[in-house]
C-alpha cells in the first residue's frame, strides 16, 4: 500500500495526464450543451407571430386576420392557464394561488426566454414537491406535469431539435436523481411523463425537417427561377448578336465587293474615285474583321476567333491616314521619350483615339482635329480635340447612340486611368484620358511581392 501511493506521488505529471484527458467526442457534447442550455439562458427572445399568408389566414377579414397573427400566444397563455387551474385544484386547501403560479410562469415565461422557462420549471417542479409535498403525483404534480410538458413543447418549437434533446435528457435525469433521492413512490408519472415528452419532442423535430426542407426547396426554386431568367437573357442577348453579326457581315461584305467592282463599269475613272473606292473597300473589309473578331464567339460554340494582332499606337499613323482619306483634316503630335507600355494599355489607347475621331467624323463634318500623345512620367496622356465645322461639308452630322463615350470611360476605368470629356469653348470638343504606367521598377518590385 505504500509503495503505491508513494508511486503515484513520484510519479510524473504525463503519466496521469493521459487518464485525464477528456476524449473529442465528451468536450464536444459538452460545449453543445453548455451552448444550447446555459449560454444566453435567460437572453430576450420574443415570440414572433404567426404569418397569416396561408390558405385558411388570408381569406379571414381585416380584424380576425389581425388577430390570428396572435393564436400561438393565445394557445401558450391558455395552456399556461389550464395548469395553473389543475394545480389550483389538487393544491388540497393549501396554498393554492402560489401553486398555482408556480405552474402558470413558466409557461408564461416561454413566450420570451424558452430555455429559461425550462429551467424555472424544473425549478418549481421540485419547488412545490418540497415545500407542499405529495399533490396528487410524482415527481410531477398534476399542474406541474401539464405546465413541464408544455414548458418542452414550446421549447422545442421555438429553438432547434438538439436543444430540445438536451431538455428531454435533463428532464430524465431530474426524474432518475429523484427516485434515487427519495425512492419510488406510489403514482410514480416519471415513465408517462418522458414516454409523451419523446412523443411530443418527435412530432416536432419532423415538423422542423419538414419546415426546413420547404424552405430549402423554395430557395432552390428562386434560384431556379433566377438562374432560368438569367439564361433567357443571355440567350436573347447571344440571339441579336448573332442576327447582328450576320446581317452586318452580309451588307459589309456587299459594300466590299461593290466597291472592288466599282471602278471596273465605269470607263477611264479618274485616280480620286479609283482610291475612294480602294478606300472604301479597305474599310468594309477592316470592318468586317473587326466584326467577326468581336462578335464572332456567339456565331457557334466551335468559334475560334482570328488570331490577328491587336493594334497599338504604333499604328496610329495608319488610322490617321485613313481618316485623312475620309476628309478629316487631323494632325498628330507626340511628346515626351517613347518608350514600350503594357499591351492593355497601347490598345486601349489606340481605341480611345479612333473613337474620338469618329465621332468628329460623325458630329462635326468639315472640322479639322488635333492628336496628342504624351509619354509622361507615370502614364500616357492622350487629347483628341476638333474645332468646330469651319466649312460646308456635303455630310450631314449623324446622331450617335451615346455608347462611344461610355465605352472610352469604361476603357479609362478598367486601367485606373481619369478622363474628361466635353465641349470646347470654341464651339468644338475635347477629350483627355490619362492612364497610368508603372515604371520598370515599380513592375519589377511587384513581381518579386508576387513571387
């Protein structure tokens, strides 16, 4: 016996360690309930009314409608009131108004702190067998039996299935701690008692999977919904593109071989109307390109898109010779060291320009317009500016759908860029865009944080 206990007190502290360490599956049960029946016990926890939107509810008149919202209280109060009277009754001449209202307030109390309401009625549950002794029942007094019962009724209804569980287990041990306390006797309802508690537990834990299950089915039916409009959009919207490319790409193609063709039916055409027709017949085709390029994708799934390269502001001249040809007087100046700038950015420039100028070509036949571009420190600076018409032009100035400079802001916003778009005060407009470029160091420096 010594060597033992002296054993034990010279034995290191890890070798107990391990028989003291609680096994995952005991802590976990043990926060569960710690969580669900002593956390927050107490906390406020209104009942919400009922919704009156069901097929019984809303054919009801104004006033009855209103007050139907209030019925799962009215049945509460009521049942609260049911055993308060049964504990009145089988009080014996005792002290039957504080009986009673041991069994009345718990009930009560369900319609805004449930888990406390359990607590307080197994509180008063052995409160009154203590203090009034055998009233007709045990442990369970007649109104205490109806008023616990309701106590978990109404627990189970307004909290989830697993804290329902733990008030079930709690209420079988309150009942197994009792007969062993003060052994069995005569009118024992502990077996009835937990035989309907289940009964009542398990109706409501098939009503909450069911109501769960509504609930999810009707969400995924939103979705469904939403998913299904989603795609009918998409569809129409894959649907005029298609119309689009095809009725685009057929007069595109018709203008390109009637101005091929052009020059051919007329007998010793002059040099002009030889290169307005090449002219034309350049831009249709470039046009067309373009057009497949873009929209294309939607033609069939097996698309595969050109696989031309993109411009850049190298070929501005290129653009700008060509709407020389279409009777725009433009010049072109650059400031600054060029340098070479990331492809987003060289393209969205060179977009930014040509929708610029064709707009002027569009708003304003006849002016004359000016390109800047300035290779500054930290980005690129762009100014597209005309002046108002200075002479009769034979084209009239065409409305525009609005879209060009939405599509330039939308350009400036995908780089973090700043643009301003407006009037000038001589009557012409102006637009300037700067995107920002990082230097070489500033690229290198995010690449190394990147690797």
């Amino acid at each position: 016996m010594t060597e033992t206990t002296q054993t034990q007190r010279t034995a290191p502290d890890g070798a107990f360690g391990a028989h003291k360490t609680r096994s995952p599956e005991y802590t976990l049960a043990a926060n569960a309930l710690r969580q669900d029946l002593f956390q927050g016990a107490f906390a406020y926890r209104p009942m919400r009314r009922m919704s009156v939107d069901g097929p019984l509810t809303r054919r009801l008149p104004g006033r009855l409608r209103e007050c139907a919202a209030w019925a799962p209280h009215a049945v509460v109060v009521g049942a609260g009131l049911l055993a308060m009277l049964l504990a009145w009754v089988s009080a014996h001449g005792g002290p039957a108004p504080v009986y009673g209202l041991l069994a009345l307030v718990p009930v009560l109390l369900t319609l805004v702190r449930p888990v406390g309401a359990f607590w307080l009625s197994l509180g008063a549950t052995a409160a009154s067998w203590v203090v009034f002794g055998n009233l007709g029942g045990w442990p369970w007094s007649p109104g205490s039996f109806v008023a616990h019962l309701m106590v978990l009724t109404v627990v189970a209804i307004r909290t989830r299935p697993r804290t329902a569980a733990w008030t079930w287990m709690v209420t079988a041990c309150y009942a197994l701690a009792a007969e062993t306390v003060y052994g069995h006797h005569s009118g024992d309802n502990s077996g009835p008692m937990l035989v309907l508690s289940a009964l009542v537990l398990l109706v409501v834990a098939l009503w909450h999977i069911r109501r769960d299950a509504e609930q999810e089915v009707t969400a995924q039916q939103t979705v469904t919904a939403h998913e299904r409009s989603r795609r009918t959009l998409l569809e129409e919207r894959t649907t005029i593109a298609r119309e689009l490319h095809d009725v685009v790409a057929h007069h595109m193609s018709v203008v390109a071989i009637q101005a091929e063709a052009a020059p051919y039916r007329v007998q010793n055409p002059p040099p002009e109307l030889e290169k307005a027709f090449a002219t034309i017949r350049e831009n249709a085709v470039a046009a067309l390109t373009e057009l497949r390029r873009v929209l294309g994708v939607v033609r069939a799934e097996d698309y595969e898109a050109p696989q031309a390269p993109q411009p850049t502001l190298a070929d501005l001249d290129t653009l700008l010779a060509n709407v020389r040809e279409a009777g725009l007087t433009v010049e072109k100046t650059v400031m600054g060291a060029v340098r070479e700038l990331p492809q987003g950015v060289e393209l969205s420039a060179y977009r930014i320009v040509q929708e610029a100028l064709s707009n002027t070509l569009r708003h304003a036949p006849g002016a004359s317009a000016r390109v800047e571009v300035g290779h500054v420190l930290g980005g690129l600076a762009l100014r597209v500016v005309n002046g108002p018409p200075s002479a009769p032009s034979l084209t009239k100035p065409s409305p525009g759908s609005g879209h060009g400079i939405t599509g330039m802001r939308e350009r400036v916003s995908m780089l973090d860029g700043g643009m301003t778009a407006g009037p000038t005060d001589d009557g012409g407009y102006e637009v300037a865009v700067f995107l920002p470029v990082a230097t070489v160091a500033e690229r290198a420096d995010d690449d190394e944080a990147g690797a």
